[in-house]
C-alpha cells in the first residue's frame, strides 16, 4: 500500500523472496517505476484502497494510518496489516537503537550514530543509521550481523502497529503532533509507545525526565531505566550541572550575571564530564537534551568516553534543522525548514537572544498555534513573515489583544529585554498600545524569492533571519527538504 521511500525497497526485498506482489497506490503515473520492478499485478488510481480481502498480508506505507477504514475491515476478515518497520523489527539479526520523540529524532539518531562509528572504526561489527533519516531499514537486511548495530529514527506512524521492542530506546519529548493523521493526542502518545512496551528486562529504556508524558513510558518498560536532562540532577543517566557565574565588589552581594553548563553522565556510580556547554557547536538549548540522550545511549552501547567526548564537541548538527548559513551584511540566516510543528518554532525562537525575523506559516497538523503566537510575542522577535495556507490565521492570533506585550517592544520603549526570552518584568500593559507593534507581514502562497527578499529588507546588522515554518510543507512544496533547499539556494545567491 504506497510505493515510496520505505516500500520501494520493501517491494525489492519481497520480491527476492518469492512473493506475489501487487502494488497499490493512489498515484496513477507510477507504472515505469513498477515495469521495472517486475511487478505484474497493480491497482492504481482512486480505487487503490478496494477489495483489499484478496491478500494474504498488506504492508501500508507509514503515512496510511492503521485506522484507515479499509484497512480496518481488512484486518477484521483475517488479512495481516503489517508495515516494513514490523518486517524489519521480525527479520533484524542485529541489535537496535529506536529514537522516538516530537521533535529532535534526527539530530539525536545521527549523533549517536556518529559516537559509535567511532567506536566501530577497525572493528569487524558495524553500525547503520536508518529510518526516517538515512537508509530505509528493509534495505540493510541482506547484510547485517548479530554483532552490528542499527540507529533507528521512529516516527509514531512506524511504531503504531510493532510488537516488537528496540534493544535500547530513546524517548526524548513527547507534545502533541500528527493529530492530521492521529484522532486523538492518546492514541499519537500510544503509538509511541510502543517503542518501550515490549522490551525484556535485559533492554534499557532512556527517557527525557523534562516532559510529564515521558514518565509514563518509564512505567511501561520491563528494562533498566536511565534518565536524560537538561535541567535537573539525574542518578543514573545523563543532565547538564548548572552553575552560577557570580561577580561582586567591595562591600557589595554577589551578582548573577550568567551561567555555566557541564554535560554530566552518571552511570554504575561512576560520574564523567563529558564537556562544557560552552564546546558544544550545536545551536539551541533544546539540544541538550538530544545531547544528553545520545551520551546515555551510546555508552550503553559500548561506545568510550574520550569518542563520546570527541564527538559531541565537534558534531555541527543536520541539514535544515537550525542550520547555520551564514552572514550576509552583518545578518545571520539559519533554515530550520524541518521544523514543522509550533514546538519545534518556539524551541528554535529559544536559541537565539539577536533580533529575529522570522519567516512562519504553511499546512496545518493540528498543532497549538496560539502557544506559538504567545512564545513569538515573548521572545526576541521584531518581525514575523507569514506563508501559506496558515498566514491568515496566524496572523489573527498574533493580533489578539489578550496576547502579552512582546520583549521586543518593550526593547523598543527603552525597556530591557530579559535573554531568557521569559516575560518582561516591567509591568507592562497587556495590550501594549503606546509601544511599536510587533511587524507583521502577510504573504501567502509567494515565491521563495518574494519572502527571502521581504525578510531581507527587514533585516539589519546583528539580527538573525530564521526560517522555521513550525507547519507542514505540502500547501507549497514537495516536502521539508525541497522547501529548505529552496530557501538555502535563494539566501546563496543573495
């Protein structure tokens, strides 16, 4: 069901196998990319999803969801839904390392995956990233052995349906996402967890102590827990030790003007630094807590501190998520185009105490976007460009006048802005009438020359131009990567 990225290969694998396959999707144009298969028997078009009882086993492409009515009725008359994860999971010799959360999966997966490429390096076992990022899973089959390890990003639409466990699993942040494909927040947190459920007491469980929903995935595991923060002491696992930077004079208290961080892992009563926070390249104090789950991980799996070290320090992070581009005229452009939900825009709007524009809006996924609007008005940002399809809506929230005055305004009344990006403590009024309003610009479906250069008139020495959309690409792209590549190529040529 659906002949993409993750079934394209799963239709080679079962094709070698011997299997009578049959390919349905809704695309009707994809009969060059079956003739090639070798595959006689198709259902394209409209259609696809009819009179799937004629099968013995249905593999659906992740985005179908398991609640599809036909798939339901299917299932009921004794047809096996299954999935290329679930294969994958059944046939895997080798042990697997499952990273799930709302945001943050990638950039944690390739950073274990980088630590123990380390550790592997001269050795006979091997180690595989794959999933939503990397390789698709099925495809490594043919060639992995019980000694390799496989870094596997899960998303919840891969874990509804496994009854199968990874080796060790990552749970980082679990907010509420996906409710485009999910009904409920409950059954979005479920499919998650499936990722602890079925683990044995000789699995390990890490898991984010920063989220109240994470604690429950601790309660569901038969494995060894670990925990993972980037705000509190942890006993065993990984948390970043904070401490205060205090200055006085004579016959004066001492002043706190800053902190300094420390990446502390704690394990078996043994406690290493792994680094100051300062060393770290990665943009963003919400990476630390993929920092810290990637150390747990990783040493778990045999990787050595002096690796872990290493790695950390010099890791530069993923392509389109807060990625650096570079200054153009005194002014920083960072694309951050994976960002797809409120979330993951109001953790990008945390890293940065620089003037921001910030350049939002796309495809709904159901997401709170009047909690986004409230992080917006609270934190550095002067200027925000709206697109596509949720422009007018975001902008009817931001212009709510129960919204509260923004830093930035208050920068602009001669009022300090606190870098935390918390409320101001100025005591000032709610609807903030007599400040410069917060700049707003109402694009729409525009080309990516139209915004970047609207961001760039905005924009002066010293402020930053994010594009973090927090909203799916689909209303004017293919997907995040081309939307991002877009935005990178039309800032290089600037």
């Amino acid at each position: 069901m659906g002949l993409g990225v993750e079934n394209l290969p799963l239709a080679h694998f079962l094709i070698k196998k011997g299997a009578e396959v049959t390919v349905c999707d809704q695309n009707k144009d994809l009969g060059f990319r079956i003739k090639d298969l070798g595959i006689k028997e198709r259902r394209l078009g409209a259609d696809y999803l009819k009179n799937l009882t004629d099968f013995e086993i249905v593999f659906r492409t992740p985005g179908l969801p398991l609640n599809t009515p036909e798939l339901v009725e299917a299932k009921q008359k004794g047809v096996e839904i299954s999935s290329a994860t679930k294969l994958f999971f059944d046939l895997c010799p080798a042990k697997i390392i499952g990273i799930t959360g709302t945001k943050g999966k990638g950039t944690c997966a390739s950073l274990i995956y980088e630590i123990l490429k380390s550790k592997f390096l001269n050795h006979k076992s091997n180690v595989y990233l794959a999933g939503n990022i990397g390789n698709p899973a099925i495809s490594l089959l043919p060639k992995l052995k019980p000694s390799d390890w496989v870094v596997l990003e899960l998303s919840s639409f891969q874990l509804q349906d496994l009854n199968k466990s990874p080796h060790i699993a990552v749970v980082l942040n679990i907010t509420i996402d996906h409710l485009d494909h999910h009904r409920t927040k409950k059954e979005y947190v479920e499919a998650k967890q499936n990722i602890v459920r079925h683990q044995s007491k000789n699995d390990f469980a890490i898991i984010n102590m920063d989220y109240f929903t994470s604690f429950e995935f601790a309660a569901l595991t038969k494995g060894r827990v670990f925990w993972f923060s980037r705000r509190k002491f942890v006993e065993e696992g990984c948390f970043v030790r904070w401490q205060d930077i205090r200055a006085k004079n004579k016959g004066q208290r001492a002043k706190r003007f800053g902190r300094f961080g420390e990446v502390i892992l704690r394990v078996d009563g043994n406690t290493h630094l792994i680094c100051p926070t300062y060393e770290i390249d990665l943009i963003g104090s919400h990476n630390l807590e993929n920092i810290c789950a990637a150390v747990v991980a990783s040493y778990l799996a045999g990787a050595r501190i002096k690796d872990i070290q290493k790695v950390v320090t010099t890791f530069k992070g993923l392509e389109h998520r807060l990625e650096r581009l570079g200054q153009i005229n005194g002014v920083l452009y960072v694309n951050d185009s994976f960002s797809t939900t409120p979330e993951t825009t109001i953790a990008a709007l945390e890293s940065f105490t620089s003037p921001i524009i910030l350049i939002c809006g796309g495809r709904s996924k159901g997401g709170n976007y009047r909690r986004l609007a409230e992080a917006i008005v609270n934190s550095s940002v002067k200027s925000i460009i709206l697109i596509g399809e949720m422009a007018d809506e975001l902008e009817e929230i931001l212009n709510s006048k129960s919204l509260p005055a923004s830093p930035c305004e208050a920068w602009q009344a001669g009022l300090p802005a606190d870098a935390s990006h918390q409320a101001l403590q100025a005591g000032l009024p709610a609807d903030a009438s007599h400040l410069s309003k917060l700049q707003i610009q109402n694009l729409g479906k525009v080309s990516m020359e139209k915004i970047v250069q609207t961001a760039q008139k905005e924009a002066r020495p010293g402020d930053v131009v994010l594009f973090s959309p927090g909203c799916a690409s689909f209303d004017m792209f293919k997907n995040a990567t081309e939307r991002g590549e877009m935005f990178k190529k039309t800032v290089l040529k600037i």
